[in-house]
C-alpha cells in the first residue's frame, strides 16, 4: 500500500538534533513532522523560530508543521519563508478556519486541518474540498509517546468514506501512538500518511525501524 511515512522530531535526541536530522534524511521517511506547542492550547511548549530555522538549513525532506498554537493564522508567512511544505492547524482554535486555509494556499503551502479525539469528523462537512490534508490525532495534542485512541479508527474510516464519496484527493494523516501494528491498520481504514514519534526514535535502529514500517 503505498502512504508517506512522516518521522516526529518530538520524540528526537534534541542534544543531538543535527545527527538526528541527518539520520532522517538518510532513511526512506517521506516527510519530517514538527509539532509546534505554546503552552496555551496544549499544556506543553516545544520548539520555536530559531530551531525551525537551524532544521530547515540541514534536512533534505520536506516539512509537515503540526501547530498546536492559539491564533495559528499570525505566524502564517513565518511558516512559508522557513520551507514549510505542509501546514496543520487545529480545528479547534480556528474561528474562521475557511479564512485561515486561504491564507496558507495563498502563501504557497499545502493546508491541513487537525481534529482533536473528540472533534467529530463531520465537522468538516462543508470545508473538506478546501483541504490538503486532514491529520486525525489519535491521542491528545502535546506530548510523544501517549496511549492510543482505539477510537482512531472508526473516525479514519468515517473520514474516507466522506472524501471517497466526493472523489477527493484529501491525504488522510494520523498522529498519535502509531507504530508498525498501529500503523497497518491505520492504512487499511483509509490513512495515507502515518505520524510516529516514539516508535521510530526509540527504536534500537531507527532507519531500520522506518524501512520496516514502509515495506511491512
Ligand atoms: C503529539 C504530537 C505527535 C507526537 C507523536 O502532540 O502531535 O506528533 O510527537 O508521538 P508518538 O508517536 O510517540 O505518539
Ligand atoms: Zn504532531
């Protein structure tokens, strides 16, 4: 089954983040996934400008920016002009979510909607032909290596049956607790981008760990 691998840097050696990076560009991930955290919509903070900026200048795969941030749509032209190529916002703090989307294309990025575990995927109903990408969290925002939501599924299956329906393009990602079994089942209930954080980073050997994950 073909899908797009996408390694989280959360769960990285962040003492070490130059090794880290180059250890993904030698592997078969597709994309490299940043979660940008605030301290206000999740009860974390992680990276900022100065980091994005310092990846940017040594990673050869292209960028999928998760902002887990209130008011994502300021930072919009900071994302561009640091080489994001795909840009996620929450459902969840965007009161004008249409508006916001517009402003990612505009700005020359692909545009990505995330729904929180309890936010229905029916709620993108009447903006899902404007989207990218929707990336399901399988697990509540701001932090590596939490349970997985068995729940997951279901909304993935849901959320295909909804873009198959309308013959959409739509990518399907999923982030949260995936890992090699996680991930399989995840494709087959319709996702074709798979987010994993702990999995790959913790493995004994990371690159091996992907190259399993893209061929299994
Ligand atoms: C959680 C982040 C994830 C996280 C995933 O808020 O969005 O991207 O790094 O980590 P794992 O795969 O360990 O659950
Ligand atoms: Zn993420």
């Amino acid at each position: 089954m073909s899908f797009l691998l996408a390694p989280s840097l959360l769960s990285a050696d962040f003492l070490h983040l130059e090794n880290e990076i180059k250890m993904v560009n030698a592997s078969n991930a597709d994309w490299l996934h940043l979660d940008i955290m605030d301290g206000v919509f999740v009860p974390n903070i992680s990276i900022g400008f100065p980091v994005i900026k310092s990846i940017y200048k040594v990673c050869t795969k292209p960028l999928d920016v998760h902002l887990m941030i209130v008011d994502p749509q300021k930072f919009i032209p900071e994302f561009r002009d640091l080489g994001v190529q795909y840009l996620s916002v929450h459902y969840e703090v965007c009161a004008h979510l249409h508006r916001t989307i517009y402003q990612i294309k505009d700005a020359g990025m692909k545009a990505s909607v995330v729904l929180n575990p309890h936010t229905p995927v029916e709620v993108l109903t009447d903006i899902l032909e404007d989207l990218d990408m929707v990336l399901i969290m399988s697990v509540d925002p701001g932090f590596g290596g939490q349970k997985f939501i068995e729940r997951s599924y279901d909304k993935v299956r849901r959320l295909r049956a909804m873009i198959d329906k309308r013959g959409l393009n739509t990518l399907i990602e999923v982030d949260g607790g995936i890992n090699l079994e996680r991930g399989k089942l995840m494709l087959e209930a319709g996702a074709n981008v798979l987010v994993a954080g702990n999995a790959i980073f913790k493995a004994d050997d990371p690159i091996q760990y992907m190259k399993q994950m893209k061929t299994e």
